[in-house]
C-alpha cells in the first residue's frame, strides 16, 4: 500500500487504490506488474522525480528526510521497491534527481531520474 506525506498537493484524486504501477517500474520488480489498471495524475511531472532501488518495507517518514538531505522536497509516496518524489520546483528536482542517483539509502543504491508517468 502506497504511503503519501504531502506538504501542497502533489497529485489529483491520488489514493493508494488509484496509483498506476506501471508508472517508472511501480511494483515488486519493477518489471511488467500491475499492468495498466490504476493510476495517479501528477499535476506537474517537471517537480517530480523517481526513484528506483528503494529497500523493501521502506516508507515515507523514512525516505522523505533523506531526500531533503540534498532539497527541499514537499512529498514522498512509496511504493514497492520505487518511490515518487515532489518538490516545489523542477530546477529543485532536476537538482535533486542529480544528486541521489547512485546514491547508498539503507543499504541500497538509488536510481533517480525525473518522473515520465
């Protein structure tokens, strides 16, 4: 079950029951999950990064402070082994995208790139 923490509001009509797991490899593997069924819209894709390697049973209150490390990150929602994040702007994401890619977090190395949907 997705986790969102949110300061603003980083997607419309976005609950745990409409996330779209394809999305940037939502779901266990990442690889061909939950084909196609759920979705949530981010309002503006350009403030919004991925990120790729989370360790399993990670959750938002874990996630959102590490990221703040490197920017001013407004939300965090976690999913699986795959994570978006949102910031207030898309400089602040790109910036951030830059710098937590190939990032250590709890043991794992992140993958970050901005959010395509």
């Amino acid at each position: 079950q997705a986790i969102l923490a949110q300061v603003g509001t980083p997607c419309v009509d976005c609950r745990p029951a409409d996330l779209h797991h394809d999305a940037m490899g939502w779901g266990g593997n990442g690889k061909d999950q939950g084909k196609g069924s759920k979705r949530c819209e981010i309002k503006d894709p350009s403030k919004v990064i991925w990120l790729g390697g989370i360790p399993q049973g990670t959750n938002f209150q874990e996630l959102l402070p590490f990221v703040q490390q490197v920017g001013p990150a407004k939300w965090a929602q976690v999913l699986g082994q795959t994570a978006a994040v949102g910031f207030a702007t898309s400089e602040d994401a790109k910036s951030a995208a830059a710098s937590l890619n190939g990032v250590s977090f709890n043991g794992s190395q992140l993958q970050a790139d901005m959010w395509t949907g």
